[in-house]
C-alpha cells in the first residue's frame, strides 16, 4: 500500500463494564455493555470500514467488548492485544499509531477514556458537519466510536492531521 493513501482510524472505547472488587485491569463488561458491544459492531459493520488491524487493550472490559463487536463484522482483522493501550496518555497514543505499518489501510484501536476522546480530539484537525461538537458535548461514552480519516503514512500521524467523518454511540 502507498504511504499516501487515505487511511481511517476507528476509536472504540470499551463498553459499560461493573464496577466490581476486582482489579480494575480485570473488570468484567455490565449486562448493558454485553448487549451494547455487538450493537457497535454492526454499526461499524455498516459503516464501510473494513480493517486490516485492530488493536486491543489487554484490559478484560475491552477484550470483552471486541470479541462481542468483531463477531458481527463481515470478516475478522488481525488483532493485537496491545498492553500499552492502557492507561496510555495522549502522547503514548500517537506513538502506537505511529507504529503502525503502512501495509495497513483501515484500524480499530479498542480503548479507555479518557484516552480515547483526547486521541480522536486531537487528530481531528476538520470534521464533517457538527461531528466534533458532538463529539465534545457527548463526554465520549462507553461504546462510542469516532471514525478519523487522513492521508498519509501512520508515521506522519499527529495533532490535527485527520478528519473526522463519523461518531456514534448506542445511547446519545
């Protein structure tokens, strides 16, 4: 693939998870987030992305939420259990992205907040229609997806490169 073409990311934070005595690392997904999960595959079913990678917090709430979304996808993309997706600042975001491989044209990063409304408010530097006000005003909730497309190597991924062209939540 060329290190010019346009390229989406998919931003998926977790969905509901318990709040339980176990260690937040191993938290466990609610009822809502086990119905909500599937519903946010077929929404990005349907959306037009079809991903070559995702990449996955280690964190069981998220592990949860993809393997109840990914079944509802087309076909399955290789998946990365990646455990510096948790807990991850801004900046160790961007450089994940920027690890990417250039043979991958479409990504799922399946994440935490705050992570991931600073990751999809930073790289939209445009947005379609009132998207990003959206975006801000929802607070980002469990199951969200925000999808950022942009031209370029994942090299080249920064502050303001991307649009966003998609944000969509089970329950807003």
């Amino acid at each position: 693939m060329s290190a010019d073409m346009t390229r989406r990311i998919v931003l998926f934070r977790h969905a509901k998870a318990e709040w339980s005595d176990v260690d937040d690392h191993e938290r466990p997904l609610a009822d809502r987030g086990r119905k909500d999960a599937p519903v946010a595959g077929r929404w990005l079913a349907g959306s037009g992305v079809v991903p070559d990678l995702a990449l996955c917090s280690t964190a069981a709430r998220t592990r949860e939420t993809w393997k109840l979304a990914v079944s509802e996808l087309p076909q399955r993309p290789r998946t990365v259990y990646e455990d510096r997706l948790y807990e991850a600042s801004l900046g160790e975001l961007i450089a994940l992205l920027n690890e990417v491989s250039d043979e991958v044209g479409d990504l799922v990063v399946v994440g935490h907040n705050p992570g991931m409304h600073a990751l999809a408010d930073a790289l939209s530097g445009e947005a379609d229609g009132d998207l990003l006000a959206r975006l801000n005003r929802s607070g980002y909730p469990t199951s969200a997806i925000a999808v950022i497309s942009f031209t370029g190597s994942w090299k080249s991924v920064e502050h303001g490169v991307g649009r966003l062209v998609a944000f969509w939540a089970p329950h807003a």
